[in-house]
C-alpha cells in the first residue's frame, strides 16, 4: 500500500488528548475505542461490567445528596496507565480480557435504576473504570435518566477533551473528578496531561455540581508545597469545591507502604488554608 493509501486508513480518535492515531481494524490505548471502516467507534457501548446500588458517599461526593443511593455502573478501558489502579482489572483491560461482560441498552439502566427508587436509587453514576472513553454510552443514558427526573453522576479523571465534555455535561449533576497530582511529571508518569484535566475541572464547575479527589501516592504526589499549589488553584474557582484527600493503599503494580496518615494530616490542613471543605479519606 502507497504511504498516502496507508494515511487515508488511519483514524485520529477525538475524546482524549493521546489523539490516537489508529489504522484500520486496530483499538487505542483505552481499549476501549477501535478503527471500524475508517471511523472510531466504542467497543464497550453498553458492555456492562459492574453494577451496584451504591451509597453516594462512596463515589466518593459528600455534598449531594448525602444519605443517599445511586445505581453504579462501569464497563471496562481507561486513557491513563495508573500503576496503583484500584479496579485494574476492568479498567487495564479490554472486554476479550474480562470473563463476564453484560451488553445492556440506556433504556435497560433506566429501568433498573427506577427500579431501585423504594431503595433509596436517585439516579446513575457512571464509574468504576474511565467512564468517558465510552462516552457515547454515557450520554444517552443520561439524557434518558435526566427524562425521568433522576440525577446523573460521573466519577472520572477528567482526561478528556472540551468537546466531548460539552456533549455530555447538560445532563450530568455532579461529578467526582481525579485530580492525581498536580505537576506536570506525574502526569506524565500516568500517561495523562495536567493542563487538560485543569480545563476539564474548571468548565465543569460551571454547570455541575463538582467535587475533587487526590490519592497520595507516597513518592509520587505526596509533597506539601503541591498540595498548597493545587489547593490555591481550586480556591481560584470556588473556595467552596471539596476537595477528598484519599490516602492510597498497595495495589495493582505498586508496592509501596500505604501512605503515612501524620502526612495526610498535614496536607489537609495546608489545604483548608484556602478551601472551606476538605476531607480525608481511607483513613
């Protein structure tokens, strides 16, 4: 094939900033977006592979709904390469690697969802793995939710492109998002871009009721002066954003001892210098 043959066979993927670059029949780094006949699709549009009615303080969000209950559901693929990855095996995978996956309709997870409502149910979280590498999904189903008079939740790392957020964020009421450090090496070491995710963080807080997360990851992220910056930063766009400080436990490849809780203490109180609601978590 003539190198200009070979060109007009890839497809550039438009959800994340890896922008990748797929020839024809091949899958990106999330596994979870392919090159179908010169165009990229999802491969897990409505592939179910966990769902649960959870307590809406385990996305973790503390300020909506408190006491409540909301229908989780995730599927599998992730854009970042988190060596401490907590679900990995969803997330770290595509859906040949996992030994159950359950292909549901928007309008299935609607009815389940309704169904949960004498439970406690108040809508939909779309979590556990990288929700938006199949966004598709995500945004029909919530618009069906929302027509029914349910919320709709996202728990992600944000590491996604405006455009795509724009097609979703009219129906999402509240989000969890991943703020894994906040220097431009570690995201580099996960795979992932900070100033994309700072974007992602500052248009949804216009339109979304949004809280922050930050796993200290000893070795990683785990410096005070970074903590006092991010913290700063989040405060620029409202001092009243919660911010959960999440102390990181051995998982997946990442062996190291379970963050030193004396240091998550200190990073909270750096942090409540400038923002009303912080919280620790895992402690």
């Amino acid at each position: 094939m003539f190198d200009d043959e070979k060109e007009k066979s890839i497809a550039v993927c438009p959800v994340c900033p890896h922008h990748c670059r797929l020839p024809e029949g091949s899958i990106g780094r999330c596994r979870a977006r392919a090159n179908r006949d010169g165009k990229v699709i999802t491969l897990n549009y409505g592939k179910v592979t966990s769902i649960a009615l959870d307590p809406i303080e385990k996305k973790p969000l503390a300020f909506f709904y408190p006491g409540s209950k909301v229908l989780s559901v995730g599927s599998f693929g992730c854009n970042l390469s988190c060596p401490f990855c907590q679900n990995h095996d969803i997330a770290q995978v595509g859906d040949s690697d996992i030994p159950e996956v359950y292909t549901v309709t928007p309008e299935k997870i609607l009815s389940i969802a309704l169904d949960e409502i004498p439970g406690g149910n108040i809508g939909v979280a779309y979590t556990y793995n990288e929700a938006l590498v199949g966004y598709e999904f995500v945004r029909d189903t919530a618009k069906l939710v929302h027509e029914h008079d349910l919320k709709n939740v996202l728990v992600t790392n944000g590491t996604c492109e405006l455009s795509v957020l724009e097609e979703i964020l009219p129906f999402i009421d509240a989000m969890n998002i991943d703020l894994k450090g906040f220097r431009t090496e570690v995201y580099e070491k996960l795979g992932g871009d900070l100033e994309t995710v700072k974007a992602f963080i500052e248009r949804s807080a216009q339109d979304s009721h949004v809280e922050i997360t930050s796993l200290i990851v000893p070795g990683l992220n785990d410096s005070p002066d970074d903590m006092q910056e991010e913290a700063e930063w989040i405060a620029s766009i409202d001092p009243d954003i919660p911010l959960h400080i999440t102390r990181y436990f051995p998982r997946y490849r990442y062996s190291e001892p379970a963050t030193d809780i004396a240091l998550m203490r200190e990073l909270k109180i750096k942090a409540e210098r400038h923002l009303k609601r912080v919280l620790l978590g895992n402690v």
